[in-house]
C-alpha cells in the first residue's frame, strides 16, 4: 500500500535539521528543560511551575532551553529531537505520598516505578519518544521530575504543598545541570513568577 503523505522516499537526518518543519532545531541547544501539564487542572500545573520558578531563580547559557509546553502531545518531537540532555517536569504517579518531589530516569518508567500522568491532553509523550528512537534522533539522556498531586481538578490551581515544591524541583534541575557540567548559576535579583 502506498501513502504519499508518510515520506518514505526521505532521507533521514540526524544533524541537528528538524524533519518536521526543515529548521535548525536550536543549533546549539544541546539541553531542554520542560514543563508538562495543564495549568487549568490544579496540580497536573506542577510542570509549568516548576520550570517557571527555575527560570525566575536561575540563569543558563544558550545551550539550554527552558520551555513550559502545557500538554503538546505529538507536537513534542522538536523539543527533544538530538538533545544530549532533556528535563521533563510533571505531576507522576508513583509510589510516594502526595507532596513529594521524586527524580526519575528514563529506565524507571520502563520498570514500572513511575508514571508520568497522561492526561486526555497530554498522550504523546512516550510516543514521540518511541518514534525519534526509531529515527535515532531521540535524546541521549532523559530525566524527569515529578511530584504527585493532591488534585487535579479544573480550575483549582496548584495546592500550596505544590507552590512550595516548585523551589525544591527547581533546586533539583539546577543541580542535575550542574552535574553534567552545564553551567546554571543563582540569580543575583529574580524576576517575579509570571503564574497565569
């Protein structure tokens, strides 16, 4: 059976030239801290806050990227694509109490020690995942942070256990960063949270 719209006759690129619209992907971004969830569904909003604060508290050179991207779905590939480093922040399931932040690799999630929440809105993060790795586009290191929600009602907004997590999370990308040797420093004034 023939598809034209599925381009295999492409030749595939793995350079750092995104097959998905024919642009650099960020030249040298090499790292992608990102947060998932909906703002609107109270604490599934932990991932928006969190990186939020991190770029309120902290400051990182042009290889890393800093991104809340609600609930992107497939529309994730660009923002992971080739990256030697990606930081995923989200609300989880696992087997801690609700209120407690947990860092976890990619291995995890494939033992079962965790769950990034999968939202009606946010399906695509293991696809895309899957796909780049068969392209062997997908990024060589992934972390994820989470914490577990209390609630994810619409419209509650982030309980406080949350509101305090968002630091702890941030002092934990800041310290992942710095472990790898990218540089990520304090910022002397922070700029005020642009919470929603």
């Amino acid at each position: 059976m023939f598809l034209p719209h599925t381009g295999r006759n492409r030749k595939r690129d793995c350079t750092g030239k995104s097959p998905m619209k024919g642009t650099d992907t960020g030249g040298n971004c090499s790292t992608s801290v990102i947060g998932l969830g909906s703002v609107f569904l109270g604490d599934d909003g932990f991932g928006p806050l969190a990186v939020e604060t991190f770029r309120c508290q902290f400051a990182c050179g042009p290889e890393v990227e800093v991104l809340d991207l609600g609930t992107p779905g497939l529309d994730l590939a660009p923002y992971l694509y080739n990256r030697k480093l990606v930081v995923i922040v989200d609300a989880v399931h696992s087997n801690l109490p609700a209120g407690t932040v947990s860092i976890s690799c990619e291995d995890d999630f494939t033992s079962n020690h965790a769950w990034i929440r999968i939202t009606g809105h946010d399906p695509g993060l293991w696809d895309t995942l899957t796909h780049l790795s068969l392209a062997d586009c997908g990024p060589s290191e992934l972390i994820v942070i989470g914490a577990d929600p209390e609630s994810c009602a619409f419209g509650d907004g982030p309980s406080e256990a949350m509101l305090s997590l968002a630091s702890e999370a941030a002092e934990s990308i800041a310290h992942l960063l710095t472990q790898r040797g990218i540089p990520c420093v304090h910022r002397d004034v922070a700029p005020r949270r642009n919470l929603w």
